[in-house]
C-alpha cells in the first residue's frame, strides 16, 4: 500500500535525529523503533544519502558508513545540520503561529486533552517569542460538520459516552446507529471520528461532515481495543479494477490513489486500483468515458454500462429520442472510468 509523501518524511527526519550521537544502530532495531520493515529502513537510508543542503556536492550530503551498512548497522557520519536547534524569522514563525491556532480548533485536536496541550504549550511559546507580529493574528475555522453534531461528539469523546447518530454515505445511504467513539482525526480536508459500531459490531471510520445527526446518550463506552491510528488509503481486501487510458488521462496516474501504473507502447496507461467506492468509480468512468479504452473485471464495465444506458433512456424521455440497443454512443459506458475509489469503508 503506497505511503504517504508526509509520513515518510516524519520518518526520515526521526532517523537522522535518532541517529545523530547514538552510534551505530543495527537495521533491525531502526525498523522496530519506526514501525517499518528492514527493507524501508535501508531504501530510507538510500535516500538520505542523496540528501543535503544547497549544492549538492558530495560535501553538502547527509552521509553513512558503508562498511557498518554492509553489516547491517547504520551508522550516521554527517547530519549536515539536520539536527541544529530550528531557528525561525519572524515571518516564518507568525506562519506558524497562524497554523497551530488552526489546528487548535480543529475537532480532532479540541476533542482530545493531550493533542491540546501539546498544541497550547507550543503555541505559548512561539506566542510570547515573536512579540506584537503575533498579536495581529486572528484565526477563526468553519466547523467541519454541523455546529451541533461537532459539539455532541466532542463532549461523548470527552465523557467516554455512547453516541446515537445518523449517518449518510457516499453513495446516499443513510443509516442510524449506536456507536461507542474511540478518536477523532483530520486526513486533508476532512475530519473523520473512529468507533466502535454496534450495529456492525466491528470498527468503522465516520466522516464528520456526513453526520446527518448526533445524540449523546448516558450510556458509558466500553474498551474495544482499537487502534487509535487510522489508514484512509483503500484496504487490501477491496476488489480490484484495471483501466486502461488514453494518454491525455495521465492525471489519473496521479491524483487517485492507484496501487499499479503499466506505460503501454501506444501512449496509453494501465492503472490498478482498489474499488472501495463503486459510486466514485462509476462517474469517474462516465465523466471521462471519452479517454477509457478497457475495464476489468467485466462487473465493473457492466455496472458503468448500465448506468450509461440508465441515462441516455432518460434523455430519450425528454424528447432526445428514444435509447436503441447496440447504439454506439451507449459504449462510452464500458470505457468510462470515475473518481477516487479510495476512502473510508463508510
């Protein structure tokens, strides 16, 4: 499953500050340190080697022993500055400033007493280092989903209460549920709240701005050992789609998460990816039908076909003409392709 650019780069930033005055470290206790296999510490390590500052002589790069790698230990002889106390501008830290008030008021944050805390003391600090600048700065966040949806589950988060909610998916299905809330998290534009789901009797991820409604009710949560960290890329159990493109499709390649990407000779590309959003997928397809040359499996061709041939029966009712079978501007349908089929099983 592809890795976010970001977390990689939290990743190696850690190692060159964990490695920096601590010797050698065998390659094993790296990866259990970072949570990563033995492979990803030696591909890290590689690119940190190719890493510097301006320049980027072989003086102005992030260096290793390669005697102690050969035996598997890493061993870092040059962090070119990596590790120095950070030293900010006043522009640079009012940008900060202006960054951690945002996050202060972000339902994932507000919501729990330790990320707030953390949040508010480094806030402090900076605050009464820049001065005046600071001062100026006035914050203020649209809530990410009714005000008073926000409000109930951040006090059953905070009350270690059940929540009786009304939730509607991506593909307009609303349902009613009692969930047990475990964490709130924001991923790019969204916060998204981790529970427990008694109806499904298993995790699931809410996205916040799709709690219709949300009651807390005085009934206690109970522990069930979930993992407080959440993944948003699609899960590996999701059925997979391969498409083929035209070339003037490359953005697909790029902007939805795929797991494979085949060059084939005549311009066009191959993408694998995980359909874990039918709906997604289907007016991806049909948005784009002119640049789709393939789909597989035959159910998801089949599935944009139908909802191709939905459409243009539609149109033949308001007087466009009436939808013939076999009509070639019904293909269009089977070469379609959609949206991201990532996201949340919710």
């Amino acid at each position: 499953m592809a890795e976010r650019a970001d977390d990689r780069l939290v990743r190696l930033l850690g190692i060159v500050s964990y490695l920096d005055g601590a010797g050698g470290v065998p390659v094993e206790e790296l990866a259990t340190r970072f949570g990563v296999t033995t492979r990803q510490i030696v591909e890290d390590v590689d690119a940190l080697w190719v890493s510097g500052t301006p320049g980027y002589w072989p003086d102005d790069l992030i260096d290793f022993d390669a005697d102690s790698l050969e035996r598997g230990v890493v061993r870092l002889t040059e962090a070119r500055g990596m590790t120095r106390p950070l030293r900010l501008g006043t522009r640079e830290a009012v940008a900060l400033i202006a960054a951690l008030r945002a996050m202060g008021e972000t339902p994932a944050v507000r919501s729990d007493r330790a990320r707030a805390d953390v949040v508010a003391s480094v806030l402090d600090k900076l605050t009464g280092a820049t001065g005046e600048a600071a001062a100026a700065l006035d914050v203020r966040l649209s809530p990410d989903g009714a005000p008073e949806v926000v409000a109930a589950v951040s006090s059953a988060l905070a009350n270690r209460h059940r929540l009786r909610v009304r939730y509607v998916t991506s593909s307009d299905v609303v349902s009613e549920r009692e969930i047990d809330p475990v964490a709130l998290h924001t991923q790019d534009a969204y916060s998204y709240l981790l529970a427990w789901c008694h109806r499904a009797q298993g995790q699931r991820t809410f996205r916040l701005d799709r709690l219709l409604a949300a009651t807390e009710l005085d009934v206690p949560t109970s522990d069930h050992d979930l993992p407080t960290e959440v993944d948003f890329t699609p899960t590996g159990d999701a059925p997979l789609a391969t498409i083929t493109f035209a070339s003037p499709a490359r953005w697909v390649a790029e902007q939805v998460p795929v797991e494979k990407v085949r060059n084939l000779p005549d311009g066009a590309f191959e993408v694998s990816l995980r359909v874990t959003n039918p709906v997604w997928l289907r007016r991806l397809l049909l948005e784009h039908a002119r640049h789709v040359l393939a789909v597989a499996p035959q159910e998801v061709a089949d599935d944009v076909a139908q909802a191709a041939s939905a459409a243009l029966a539609a149109y033949g009712a308001e007087g466009g003409g009436p939808y013939e079978p076999g009509d070639p501007s019904a293909t269009a349908g089977t070469t379609g392709t959609t949206g991201p089929a990532g996201g949340p099983a919710n």
